[in-house]
C-alpha cells in the first residue's frame, strides 16, 4: 500500500470517530443555538454541519462519475446538482446526524478503494458554476479531507463561543 493510501485511510478513520465526538457535543446544544447565526461563512454550526457534508456528497458524486466502478458509491447518497453550496440537506439535527453517520461510513468504505493508479489517473468534472476542472484524483481526495478539516474548525471555535467545548480536535489522537 502507497502512502497516499494509508494517509486517506487515516483522513476517513479521522473524520468518521472525530464526527461521531463532534455531533455528540454539538447534541448538547438546542436547536435554536445550532441554528443561532454567529457570523461565520455558513452562518451558523448546523448551517457549516449541512455545508461539510453537502460538499463531500458533491466530491464523492464526483468520484462516482470518474470513476464509475468504485463499488463503495454505487448506492451511497450523492450529490450531483445543487442550488448552492449553501444549500440546507437536513433541518432537522438529527436526520443531519445519522445522514453524517452515513455518509462517514461510504468515506471509509471508499478510501479503502483509493488505490494508486487511481489517485494518479486525471480527474475530469465542472465545478458548480459549469467551469470544466481535471487534475490527479489524489488532489480531490486530498480537498475532500482537507475543507472538511478547514470548516470542523469553524464549528469548533463556534462551539467554543457558546460554551461547549468541541473535546480533543489533533489527528493524531485519533489515528494511532
């Protein structure tokens, strides 16, 4: 196994025990402090939530449509048009929880899949405006895992701000 495959299976290990910690803190709030606008770029942590995994259904719809014989997508939940990457999958918290326990599942399923010659292959697919993008799959893989990352920080300094703390966030901790 390469190095890009053991990092990815770390990454999707990461994100799977890191989101289940996460929404189990998150589930102490209320609704109304969840949904509470704080000014962050989604909003508010059930609007960076519901934008973290709309955005890994759309890289994984891109995969799908890459790569068509990767098993681990065939019946997952994707997405593969949207209105807007603001765009509300669940209002209820928790059907948003057991959509990202669900979809927490395909990302190991599929990292398992990520091998070599794949990650080196070029990816072709239009990014939400229509702009046609390619480039190694292993740097849209890398992205999936990487804005996932980017906005959990974003929920953790938001959780911060009313009083809940988000628990340990280092990677390590959670793939050793």
């Amino acid at each position: 196994m390469g190095a890009h495959q053991d990092q990815f299976r770390g990454f999707a290990k990461y994100n799977l025990e890191f989101n289940h910690n996460l929404f189990d803190r998150v589930s102490e709030l209320g609704d109304e402090q969840r949904k509470r606008d704080l000014g962050a770029f989604f909003g508010s942590i059930h609007g960076t939530l519901n934008h973290i995994l709309l955005a890994d259904r759309i890289w994984l719809g891109r995969f799908a449509t890459a790569f068509p014989a990767m098993t681990s997508l065939a019946d997952a939940a994707l997405v593969h048009t949207f209105p807007s990457l603001r765009h509300e999958l669940y209002a209820d918290f928790d059907e948003l929880h057991a959509q990202r326990r669900a979809t927490d599942e395909v990302i190991v399923r599929w990292a398992t899949e990520l091998t070599d010659t794949l990650l080196a292959t070029t990816m072709r697919y239009r990014t939400s405006n229509g702009r046609q993008r390619e480039h190694p799959a292993w740097i849209a893989a890398a992205h999936l895992f990487n804005h996932q990352t980017h906005h959990r920080g974003q929920v953790t300094t938001l959780m911060q701000q009313l009083g809940v703390d988000p628990g340990v966030t280092d990677y390590l901790v959670y793939v050793q």
